[in-house]
C-alpha cells in the first residue's frame, strides 16, 4: 500500500471518527441533568449536587473572551440581580482551562462560577461538543436536579432575558 493511500484512508477515518453524531442525545426536559464535578476559576470544586434545593442556570460558551462569549457572560453579570430573586444560581461552562476562566472572570468581573471542562466530559454529557469547542447552548435545571428548559439557540445579547422571563413562568408554576 502506497503512503498516499494510507495517508488518506486513515484522514478520512479520524474525519469519520469526528463527525459521527454522538450517541447520546441531550437530555430533555423533565429529565435528570447529568452529573458534573468541574473546577471553576478560583480552583473551587462545582457538583450539581451542591445545587439542589435551588434553579440553575447552566450555560455553555464556545471560547472565553471572545466577542459572543464576553457579550454573553456580561449580560448575565449585569442582570445577577434579577437571577438572586429566584434564587438561582448561573453557572458558565466551556472547554477552556481554568487559568483562562481566571483570566476572563477577572478581566470582566463576573460574579459567579466559571467552570472548566477541558477534557470535555460534561459537554460531551449534555451533547453541546462541537468539533472543537462547546457550542453556545443553555439549560435551566430545577431545584430537583431535572432540566426544564433547554436553549438549543442563543443570542448572545438578548439570552439572559429570555432566561429570566421563562425562570419566572417557571417558579410561577
């Protein structure tokens, strides 16, 4: 077998490999969020469990400080407020590291956990893996630890409030 030929056979196999759909699909409202034990920007250890009795919002960002992500990440800190009303605590997620989530949570002053998952474990889990990076998508997870809503697509400036709206139809119910 020529070099080429095996050059390509094996490309087109880690091309395959990586653009296989994931088997699991994400979980669905009503559904139990899958677990997670992250590090956040301070090195502080995050679980879902530490969560319970209280409304998450879980959001999963492509890249820190970038442009969609700093828009994002902002609007929840300038809106912090309205989300300790219903006591629920926000809490962001992206492949990077934690010194990158340091950096970023400084730099823009962000009052609530950053939490890495480099190794891609719970973006894999909620099925937010894109090629590379997570894709920007969101979860409201209820005080129980079950999702109740899921945002498959997020504008990055108009997001917090429409998670603010529905977490209060939500607690109204």
């Amino acid at each position: 077998m020529s070099f080429k030929i095996f050059f390509f056979s094996m490309l087109a196999a880690v091309v395959v490999f990586v653009l296989m759909p994931n088997a699991k699909a994400a979980p669905q409202i009503g559904d139990e969020a899958p677990y997670f034990r992250l590090q956040d920007q301070n090195f502080q250890w995050h679980t879902l469990e530490d969560y319970k009795g209280r409304w998450v919002v879980l959001y999963f960002y492509p890249k820190a400080d970038t442009p969609g992500c700093t828009t994002e990440a902002c609007e929840f800190r300038d809106n912090i407020f309205a989300f300790d009303e219903f006591d629920a605590q926000i809490l962001g997620v992206s492949t990077d590291n934690v010194a990158s989530q340091s950096e970023f949570a400084e730099k823009y002053h962000l009052p609530f956990p950053l939490l890495s998952d480099a190794e891609k474990i719970v973006a894999r889990a909620y099925d937010v893996m894109g090629l590379v990076f997570a894709s920007r998508q969101s979860f409201i997870i209820d005080p129980e630890g079950n999702v109740a809503k899921h945002y498959e697509s997020v504008n990055p400036s108009t997001h917090t409030q429409e998670v603010i709206e529905d977490l209060r139809a939500l607690v109204a119910l």
